[in-house]
C-alpha cells in the first residue's frame, strides 16, 4: 500500500484527472472528426445526383447538410484545437520525450486540414455564387484531405500502440525513420478501421434522422432519399469493416498481447481458451458472462490448440487496471456492429426480393437508432484500443503517469470542461434541431404550390435572380 | 536546419497574427458597435467578411503548435507547463469564440442571437490577450528550461501583460484597416467612414502600447532592449514606418495596398521579436534552436512539410481569398443569411 502511495507520489497524481480530461474532450471531438471525415462525401454524393440526374430531392438535401456540416466543421475545428493544446497542457511528459518523432505525422495531418478548412470556406459558402460542377468540384478536396488527414492522426494513435522508426540514447531521441513512423506495423489494421468508423458513423446518423422522420408519418420522397443517402454507402461498408476488425483483433493478439488478453479475459497464457461473450471479471472471478469453449484460440488462429497470451506474462503493474471496461467496450462494439450488419443484410435482402425498403416497424426503429449504435460502437473502440494500452501511453516505453502534468488543478480544468462541452453539445444539437424545424416549416410552406413554377435550382447561374 | 526550421515558425506565427489576428479583432469591433440598432451595419460588415475564411486562418495556430513541439519539444513542453493558465484561459477562448460565432449564424431568436454574440465578441477579445501574456513571458525569460510547475509571475510580469494589451490592439488594428477595405469593395461609405476612425484610433493606440512595451523593456530586460535596438533596429523602424503609413493612408482615403502595409507592420513586430532573440528560443535559460531542438531527419521532415505547404496550401488560400474578395461567398437564400445582419 505504502508503495502504491510513493508511486503516486513519485510519478503523477495528476495522470487519473488528465486522462479523464483527455478521454471528454476526445471522446467529444471524435465524433465531430467522424462527420468531418465522412460527411462531406455524403454531401457530394447527394449533390452528384442533383446535378447529373436533376434530382431536386437530392440537390435540397445536399444544400441543407451542408449547414449542418458548416456547424459541425466550426464546433470541430475548435474542439480539435483543444485536442492540440492539451498534447503539451496536459501531457508534457510525452511531448517532451517524443514529441519530435510523434509530431511528424501531426504535420502532415496540419497540412490536411489546411486544405480542408480551406475548400470546406469555398464549398459551404458557395452554394449561391459558383456554378453547379465547380462548387462540386471545390467539395471534393475537402472529402480527400479528411480520410488523409485522419490517417495522419491515426498513424499517431498507431505509433502509440506499436512505436518504432527512432533510436533513443541516454534518454533523448538521436535519430528519426520518418516513413516507419508514419506508417507504424498497427497503422495497417487502425487506418482503416477508424475510417470506416467514421463513414458508418455519418451514414447511420444521416440516416436516423430520417428513419425518424418516416416512424412519425413522413413518408415521402424526400425523407426516403435521406435515408438512403446515408445508409446505403454506411451498410455497403459494415461488412468491409467486420473484416478489417476482425484482422484487428488477429494482430493485437500479437502486437500487444496484454490488451488482447483483456478485451478476451484471458489471465493465463493457455490453449484450447474459450470466449467469454459479456461477463464481469472482478478479483479472478468472471460473474454473467456466456462462455463458448475453444472459441478464442480458434479466433486467434483457427484451431482450439492455439495458445493465447495472458496478462499473467507480464506484473500487475503493467496491466490495464480496469479489464472488465476493456472487455465489455469490446463486446459491445462488436456486438453493435454485427447488429448494423444484420440491419444491412435486412434492407439488401428485401431490395433484392422486392425492389422495396423492409416495410416492418422493427427496420425503421433500428435504422432511427443506427446512428447512435455506430457512435457507441466506435467510442466503445477507443475506450478499447486507449484503455487497453494502459498503463502506457507509448506502449511498452512510457506510462501515462511519466506523460503526465506535474501541474495541479487538472480537476478544475476537467470541471470547466465538462461543463463547457456540456453546453457547447447541447447548444449544437439544438441548433441542429432548430434548423430541422425550420426546414419541415420551410417545405409546409412550399407544399400549397405544387404546380407553381418549377424553383430556381440551387447552381444555376443566378445572377439575374441576384441584380 | 534548425534555423530553417525555425524561421519556418516565426513565418507561420506571423500568418496567424496577421490572418487569424484580424478575425479576432473583428470579434473586438462587434463587441464595441455598441447598442443593436446602433451595431447593425458594422456587425453585418464584420460577419460577412469573417466568415468563409475564420476556420482557414484558425488552422495557423494548430499548424503553429504542432511545429512548435515538433521541432523544440523541450521549449514546448517548458512553455506549456509554465504558462499553463493563460494557455488555458486563450483555449477556453477559442472554443467560446468558435462556438459562439458559428451558432449565432444560425440562430433566429433575437435574445439568443445577442447571448451568442457577445460570447463571441468577448472571447475574441480575451484570447489575443491571453496569447499575448504568452509571448511576453517567454520573451521576458520567464519559462525555466524544464519547467515542473505553472506560474503565475511569468505571464502578470508587466513586459507579459504588456504585450497581451499589445496583442489584442494589433489584432483590432489590422481589422479595422481589413474592414475599410471591405466596406470600399460594397461601395459603403459610411462603414468606410467608421472603419477608418476605428483604424486610426487602433493605430494610435497599438503604436502608443507598442512603445511603451519597449520603454518597459528597457527597464526591465535591458540585454533585450540592447538587441531590439540593435540587430532588430530595422524591424522595429519597419514597423513604426508602416504604421505611420497606414495612418497617412487612412486620413489621405487610399485603400490600395493599405491591408499589406498593415500587415506587414504586425509582421516587423513579430520578425524584429524573432532576430531580436536569434538563437535563443527560451531567453535566460541558454535553450537555443538546436539545444531544444529535435534531429536532423524531423527537421528535414518538417521542411518538406512546409514546402508543401507553400506549394499546395498558398495557392489554396489564394483561391479562398479571391472567391471571397469578388463575393461569389455567401449565405444563399436556404443558408442562413448572416444572423447579424438581423440582430436589430
């Protein structure tokens, strides 16, 4: 006890509050990321669509999403700043030590949000002014700089789990291998894992918004294209995403065989280990949880004779000290993703039969809450890939307790932050809100003239309308 | 390298000043345009001109941050754990200012409208302050060269606050002198007219709060003083000749070039700070360029990175910037127009 004591003395006290802070403000900007990274392709495809086939459906829609993106990037932008600050506010330790190394990618990824910053200016405020195929030319930059940019910032996290590509002499870096540093062994598996994340966090919430619209008796074309435009690309994907996880999972085993033991609960190394589907592990002792015997070795690498390594290969001290969070993050995003992929498999099931969307009440429901089961299987995956990775911030080479601040009153910035994203959060979901009101009562409005003039459509040349 | 490297930064620290700057500054003039009715015109003004381009010019400051730590993770991690509070007060600032300005677009409600505002109009001019309190502390060699603990001496210093009232003068300077230029190309004589006493007053004052950081320095760092008025004497001379220029372009109504003047004044500041401490990074601690710095393949790295910035990002914002000044961006009829536009 009195160890435990010194040890926090020693190291950092502060280490518990800044990674709660880390974990808030993180957990906040992500999903914002996810929307930067993903939805202005879902913007460009519902313009294409607009353009190339005259759909006005499509065209409004791509018009109104581009607000929300327009409020999405803005709060994003600043929430990612604050990301940027706390690398040294909150964890100088780190900085200090390999910052050198770790920034690399982070430059490029400023290089990426320069340009998407940049045409994201262009393309949300030149709805009225540019002609149609060169406002949607002026979109596609921001789609490609956002997967190239997120790829930046993952090849960090990446580094993190799997760090190389520098030497280290008495305690300072000597010398740098920029190319195995952008692209460290688990950047193959993470990239596109967190980039997926993002298209089915976009797509699904795209489309809950809309299977909503339809549960309260919007059955119309408008709402119907909503959610298609969401959800096709977002279902499309989950069975790509399935398999990359699954290959994930595959190479942590050997990358960083201690989180894997933890997401798996395997406290000893052994063959023939069983898979433990939920279940709480507290004190050696796994309480409700459903046991499927050889499952595990057979996941990690298809025979019941494959051993697995358990935490026990290492001291207490450098295991994850919460498994359980671990484990029951772990199954909850797989089990919401298989969820989406049965969802998925539904709609293509009854396209294919019908030439129709399911008719069932169940499909609508699912699909109202896609959204929110894609932002908590991919939050449930960062709790996974950071929690799993304690108590080392640079696996296997610092702890989080060393990154940590030496400065006090880490509790009073985590307490103005909580309070602060509280109310940035709500006031942008009320926003968000406020606009879908003012929408449902802008097409009240042009419902009574159905046979009216046909509406000016949004990229024509308006000058004339403008003069 | 190292010196490549860091005039890389001195460079992109100038572009957030002098880009990103003027967004804050417009946030101080939406502040000072006083009662609704009375605000309208300038706050349509300040809106419209902000705009499309805040977010692009944002990215400085993350661009700046991340080759700050990139190249001198020593200094970073010193300035960051000294200066923790300002450095958090100036993040606070940017979420609100951030926040503040993108929602009050959207909103129609009048009361909430005007709540929106002012957060952003404080904000924006809290957090200049705040980034200015930075720098001084660091030019006063305030921040020990491997800092454990924040303090509160190094940025309440007078040098350190000094330099924050310098900081949030000279981001209302360049914006009311960007925002004469905005109101000539809408063929606005009034907010012409009302931009231009704002800009002269701003530069007055920035000039007056300008001096009289030297003269404190004088007291106070003398070495620095010595070098400011030494190898950095063409800059600081720069920087009063452009401002003084821009004061003659303002009473004489000549919009031509005025911006780069002003700009270019803000930039003489910042490069004279830069040669002034030339090769110190952290002043009193002997950390320098290369003993805080990282290896020579980050450098190259970073250098690479900066040339394709110049070659992909320049003319990005080269076309940002044209769109914007011939006003093909706007609000269309289904985006919302400038909220501010309706604060009356």
């Amino acid at each position: 006890m009195s160890m435990t004591l010194l040890a926090a003395a020693q190291g950092s006290a502060q280490d518990v509050p800044a990674r709660a802070q880390m974990a808030t403000t993180l957990g906040f900007h992500i999903i914002l990321a996810c929307f930067g990274i993903a939805l202005p392709t879902i913007v460009l495809l519902a313009e294409f669509i607009g353009l190339r086939k005259g759909n006005e459906v499509a065209m409004r829609l791509a018009r109104r999403w581009s607000q929300v993106m327009g409020v999405l990037v803005a709060v994003g932008a600043v929430s990612g700043t604050v990301l940027s600050f706390e690398m040294g506010l909150l964890w100088p330790g780190l900085m200090r030590q390999y910052g050198s190394v770790l920034g690399v990618p982070f430059a490029l990824e400023g290089l990426f949000f320069f340009l998407e910053a940049i045409f994201a200016g262009i393309y949300l405020w030149g709805w009225q002014r540019l002609p149609g195929w060169a406002h949607w030319w002026s979109g596609v930059p921001i789609a490609v700089s956002g997967i190239l940019g997120a790829m930046s910032v993952i090849s960090v996290n990446a580094w993190m789990n799997t760090p190389g590509g520098f030497t280290e002499k008495n305690g300072r870096i000597t010398s740098v291998d920029v190319w195995q540093v952008l692209f460290p062994r688990s950047a193959i598996y993470e990239m596109p894992h967190m980039i997926l994340a993002a298209y089915m966090v976009a797509g699904f919430g795209v489309a809950s918004v809309y299977a909503v619209g339809i549960l309260r008796g919007h059955r119309d074309r408008y709402h119907y294209t909503g959610f298609a435009l969401g959800f096709v690309p977002a279902a499309i994907l989950t069975p790509f995403q399935i398999l990359v996880g699954d290959t994930a999972a595959r190479s942590i085993a050997q990358d960083q065989p201690v989180k894997f033991a933890a997401m798996e609960y395997v406290p000893k190394s052994a063959r023939q280990v069983p898979e433990w589907l939920g279940g709480v592990y507290v004190n050696g002792h796994i309480y409700g949880g459903l046991k499927i015997p050889f499952m595990d070795s057979l996941l990690v690498g298809f025979r019941p004779s494959t051993k697995v390594t358990g935490w026990d290969t290492v001291p207490p001290a450098d295991r994850p000290p919460v498994v359980w969070l671990i484990h029951l993050c772990f199954d909850a995003m797989v089990g919401l993703g298989s969820l989406l992929l049965l969802v998925g498999l539904w709609a293509a099931w009854t396209w294919w039969r019908r030439r129709r969307w399911p008719r069932p009440l169940l499909f609508w429901l699912l699909g109202a809450v896609g959204g929110l089961a894609a932002i908590v299987a991919m939050e449930c995956g960062w709790v996974v890939t950071e929690e799993g990775r304690q108590p080392w911030v640079v696996y296997g080479l610092q702890t989080t307790a060393q990154a940590a601040t030496t400065n006090g009153g880490v509790l009073t910035s985590l307490s103005f932050v909580i309070v602060g994203y509280g109310l940035v959060g709500a006031a942008t979901i009320g926003i968000l809100l406020m606009l879908s009101r003012r929408w449902r009562r802008d097409d009240l409005d042009d419902a009574p003239v159905p046979y009216g003039p046909p509406p000016v459509l949004a990229n024509q040349p308006s000058s004339q309308v403008e003069s | 390298m190292a010196d490549a490297v860091g005039a890389i930064l001195v460079a992109s620290v100038t572009l957030y000043a002098v880009l990103g700057g003027a967004d804050f500054g417009g946030g101080l003039w939406d502040l000072l345009a006083g009662t609704t009715a009375r605000g309208r015109a300038p706050r349509d003004l300040i809106d419209a001109s902000i705009t499309p381009i805040w977010e692009a010019n944002h990215v400085w400051l993350v661009f700046d941050l991340v080759i700050f730590w990139t190249a001198f993770p020593r200094a970073f991690a010193s300035v960051m754990t000294a200066l923790a509070l300002p450095l958090w007060l100036a993040v606070g600032g940017i979420v609100l200012r951030g926040a503040g300005f993108a929602f009050r677009k959207e909103i129609t409600r009048l009361s909430q409208q005007r709540a929106a505002g002012a957060v952003f109009a404080f904000s924006s001019l809290l957090t200049p302050f705040f980034m200015g309190t930075v720098v001084g502390a660091i030019a006063a060699g305030a921040v020990p060269a491997d800092a454990r603990h924040a303090s509160l001496a190094a940025w309440t210093s007078p040098t350190a606050l000094l330099s924050g009232f310098v900081f949030a003068a000279a981001c209302g300077f360049l914006a009311a002198v960007y925002l004469t230029v905005e109101a000539g190309r809408r063929h606005d004589q009034t907010m012409g007219a009302y931009f231009t006493r704002r800009a002269q007053a701003a530069a007055v004052v920035t000039g007056a709060l300008s001096l009289a950081a030297l003269f404190e320095v004088h007291g106070s760092d003398p070495a620095f003083f010595s070098r400011l008025t030494g190898r950095a004497l063409p800059l600081v001379v720069l920087a009063g000749v452009c401002g003084l220029a821009v004061l003659a372009m303002l009473t004489a109504g000549r919009a031509k070039g005025i911006r780069s003047v002003a700009a270019l004044a803000v930039a003489a500041v910042i490069w004279g700070w830069g040669v002034a401490q030339y090769p110190v990074l952290l002043p009193r601690t002997g950390m320098t360029l290369t003993s805080a710095g990282a290896t020579q393949a980050t450098f190259v790295a970073l250098v690479v990175v900066a040339i394709a910035a110049v070659i992909l990002v320049v003319p990005s914002f080269a076309l940002l910037y044209t769109l914007q000044g011939r006003r093909l961006l706007g609000g269309g009829e289904q985006l919302a127009p400038p909220a501010a536009g309706r604060i009356s």
